[in-house]
C-alpha cells in the first residue's frame, strides 16, 4: 500500500508575487504555517499531450471540464527511484486529482503498456482509460521548478506553495535528464498557490486583502506552450494546430 497520498479534492487559487509581496506574505504567514515533507525541494514535471496539443488547447478555452496527465518527480530521477503518475481532473473550479507512486523504469512501462504497477487498481484504469482516449499521447513539455511548501498548522489541508526558477523545453522529454531549459518568469517573480478542501479561512483572506495580493488565471504548462508556439509562427515552424 501507497505511503503517499493518492485522492485529492480541493480547490486551488492563483497568484503571481514580485519579491517585496513575497517577503511580506512569508512574514505575516510565519506563526501559521509549517513546512511539509518536502518543504524545499525541485519538482520535475513532463505534461503528456496529442500532437496536435489537444488537451493543451483545450484547457485554454477555461472549459467547464479539463484534464491533463503528468509524471513527477521530486528532483532528478534515476531508474529506480519514486516517480508519481498523475491524472489531474478539473470541473466547476475544483480540482480531483489521482495519482500512484512507483519507480521511474516502473513508470515507463507502465505508459508503454507493458504491465500495471501494483499500486491502486482503480487509478490505473483511470490513467490507461486516458492514455486510450487520446490518440498518440506522449510527452510534450517538460516543466522543473522550485517549490516550498507549506501547510497551515491549524488545518493540515490548507497548503500553500511558491514555485520559482520556473524552467521548461520541449526537447529532451525525460525525468533523468536534468534541470535545464528556458526562463518561464522574470527574475524577481513566482507562483503562489493556495490550495483548500472548501473555503478560505478568514485570517488568510484578510491578509491577501490587506497586502493586496489577488488571484489571477495562470496555466505553467499553458504558458509555456503559449511562447514556443509564438516562438514558432515567428519563425514560420509550427508543427501543430493552435
């Protein structure tokens, strides 16, 4: 059985911070949160997709229903070390997220067909029910970052994240191969995330009100497919439909 957590429910809010938001946030956050299991560490990411970028495409048009498919990494895998296949599901603002832990060479063969994992039965049906859906599905984009995590000591569901040295490529499709690739943000910015089972607590809805700290819509993976495909057309090289 799984040591890690495989169902999540929740809702999941947006922000983007310059260093000065961050630094005031992180002080007025410090006697209310604590560090998770991982609390520093890389996050190495490789988003599945069509050829065609169908579900890339399709998440951008803020449909009442999306879905996107991942493998991840807590830094640099090797060949037998834990990787996490994930399926994250979105409808009417709250995201369902399943995922199964097993090795990187499990993974592999795992998405080639080759075999179940052992892991939750349910949730593998789930992946290759997705994997049989979209024709051609194979990783597109990998995505590495730089996260703390934390989670509120009064409510342990209650995470928030900051991801920064936000880097992607779309060559090299592979976990092993390192953290390397192009600058997703401007120095000096990152990515916060707030992520709760219902709503906010007040003491932390006051705060954002008060250092004037607002949600907005931001897709990494969507961000990313949006400056190759401009990088592209500039170039006259697109390869798939946009």
């Amino acid at each position: 059985m799984s040591n890690f957590q495989e169902i999540f429910r929740r809702v999941e809010k947006k922000y983007l911070l310059d260093d000065k938001k961050y630094r005031l946030l992180r002080q007025r956050l410090d006697d209310r949160v604590i560090p998770d299991n991982y609390g520093e560490s890389t996050i190495c990411n490789l988003y599945f997709d069509t050829p065609d970028r169908r579900l890339i495409r399709t998440s951008m048009e803020k449909p009442v229903y999306k879905e996107k498919m991942r493998l991840r990494s807590y830094g640099v895998p090797k060949a037998d070390d834990t990787v996490f296949l994930e399926l994250k599901k979105k409808y009417k603002g709250v995201v369902y997220k399943r995922r199964i832990d097993m090795s990187l060479q499990a993974a592999k063969s795992f998405i080639k067909g080759e075999g179940g994992t052992g892991g939750n039965q349910q949730i593998e049906n789930e992946l290759e029910w997705v994997m049989s859906f979209y024709p051609q599905l194979a990783p597109a984009m990998y995505l590495s970052y730089d996260r703390i995590a934390l989670y509120s000591k009064e409510d342990p569901e209650l995470r928030i994240t900051f991801d920064s040295n936000i880097i992607y490529r779309e060559d090299a499709l592979e976990l092993e191969k390192g953290v390397w690739g192009k600058k997703l943000l401007k120095a000096g910015k990152r990515i916060m995330e707030i992520k709760i089972p219902g709503a906010m607590p007040l003491w932390l809805a006051d705060i954002l009100d008060e250092l004037e700290i607002f949600p907005c819509s931001y897709s990494k993976y969507g961000t990313a497919y949006q400056n190759e495909l401009k990088h592209k057309m500039e170039k006259g090289k697109v390869n798939y439909c946009a």
